[in-house]
C-alpha cells in the first residue's frame, strides 16, 4: 500500500520496520504477478476512445550521462501509456525505450486487448504512426494533436536537458491519421492528466530525488503495481466507481489484500511469508 501510494523503497522499510531488500522482494513478486493479472484480466475490452503518451524518467543515470560500458537499460526510460477516455481504464502499458521496436510491441499488445475499431489520439511522435497501421490496419480511427511549444532561452534553443516540463503550448494542430475520427473526442487531455497521477503515486516518476530506478526490472515491477492499484483499487474522482467497475471487469472496489491474493494467484507465485511484528519504539 505504501509503494503504491508513492512511498519510496527505503521510505516503506523505515515505516513498516522491515528490510530493503524484503520490501524489494515483495515489489518484484507482487509486480510479476500484477503484470500477470492485467494480462489475463484485460482482454475483450471495449474501448471506443483511446488517448496514448509515454512518460519519461531514466534508469540508474540519465542519458546525457551515459558512458561506454553502462548497462544496456542505463538512460532514458519511458512507459507508454494507452487510457480509455470513458471508463478512465488503462487497459496496457509498456515499459521501455522510446523506440520503434517498443512502439510496435505497445500497438500491438494494445490490439490484443481491446475490440472493434476504436478511436486513437497521440502526440506527434512518429513512432506511432507505422505501429498503430501496422497493429489495426484500416480498422482504427486514428489522429494526432501536433503541438508546438515555446523555446526556453533566449537564444531559442531547445534546453530538453534541463527543464522538468513541458513549455508553453503556441500552436496546436488536429491530424488524421486514418479512418474518421470524431473530432470532438480528438485529444489527450486525460492521458496527459494521468501522467500527473503517476508521478505522484510512484516515487521513481518524483523529478529531482535520488529515488529513481536503478534497475530496469524494479521499474516494471512498480509500473505494474501502480497501473494494477489505479484499476482494481482507486475510486476516480469523476466515475465514483474505479475504473475496472466502470468498464465491467468487477462490480467492488478491491482491498491492497485482494489484488495481491490474485496477483499471487495470476503468477502462480507462492505466497510472502509473513512479516514480524514492528519493534516496539520509545
């Protein structure tokens, strides 16, 4: 409960007086088993109006700091994120490189989820422009926002390296892609709004701390976790439901106990062996 509600490793292990490495433990198995439980529960979806982004952090050094001889998952890390613009679901997520190899995997994963031919908005990235053709065919409904930003410095050059968001949006521009999208619902407020709700719930999104992942496999077990919580256990704000009931997948809301009983179910895994009582303190 505490790493999903944006606590840190060593943060949890102070909390509940118990290890690191148990707490990591703990987040490896239970984020093998939610990844396991999204895949087995998120599949025959119907989601007619789907927003995606991807959003950054890095692994054990940024990317401007990368030397020869780094692990191969060192650098920029992104999570590509598609959400449900009605039930708020996140019916898949992927972490990785902001690449076309991840770009394709996430297209066609998303595929695999939902049915019928729904309505698709992205950035301007133009990774996504083979994956989501290559993954739908002629059965999506497919644009892009094309946003321009304003420059940082004065000199007008483009400082990625050094600001923590996104500059003043000049220029907004609605492309289709393919199909013909409803172009009311042609956007990427939610998604962008979910990014926030990220940050603040897992610890390693939080800019300027010295809680970033170190490992590639942590990152995608807390990735797994969190997309897990926000489905099954968080009532939305709007919905009044959690996004899992809105869409049909479960009619309550869950416990932190029965999502990690079913993502241990989901993987097979055996059960955590349970904790000591905390030390009694004063």
């Amino acid at each position: 409960s505490a790493l999903a509600e944006g606590t840190s490793l060593r943060a949890t292990a102070r909390l509940t007086d118990v290890g690191r490495q148990a707490v990591t433990s703990l987040l490896l198995t239970v984020g093998e088993g939610c990844r396991c439980l999204l895949d087995e529960r998120m599949r025959d979806l119907h989601c007619d109006v789907l927003e995606l982004d991807e959003i950054w952090c890095f692994i054990g050094k940024k990317e401007g700091h990368l030397r020869d001889g780094d692990p191969a998952e060192y650098g920029d890390a992104y999570t590509w994120v598609a959400l449900d613009a009605r039930t708020k679901l996140v019916p898949v997520h992927l972490v990785g490189k902001r690449s076309s190899e991840a770009g394709h995997a996430f297209a066609r994963e998303l595929r695999g989820r939902v049915l019928g031919a729904p309505q698709i908005t992205t950035d301007g990235l133009k990774i996504y422009v083979e994956a989501i053709e290559a993954a739908f065919g002629s059965r999506v409904n497919f644009a892009q926002i094309m946003k321009t930003y304003a420059k940082d410095s004065a000199d007008g050059a483009s400082r990625d390296d050094v600001r923590y968001s996104r500059g003043r949006v000049t220029r907004s521009v609605k492309r289709v892609v393919i199909g013909a999208p409803d172009e009311d619902k042609i956007s990427t407020s939610y998604v962008e709004r979910s990014n926030l709700t990220t940050r603040m719930q897992m610890r390693r999104f939080t800019r300027l701390t010295n809680a970033y992942s170190k490992r590639l496999e942590h990152l995608q077990a807390a990735a797994a976790l969190h997309f897990t919580a926000y489905n099954f256990t968080r009532v939305h704000m709007t919905l009044r439901v959690t996004p899992a009931m809105e869409a049909g997948l479960t009619d309550h809301v869950w416990s932190m106990e029965e999502l990690i009983t079913e993502a241990l179910a989901a993987s097979d895994a055996p059960p955590p062996p349970p904790l000591p009582p905390p030390r009694p303190t004063g």
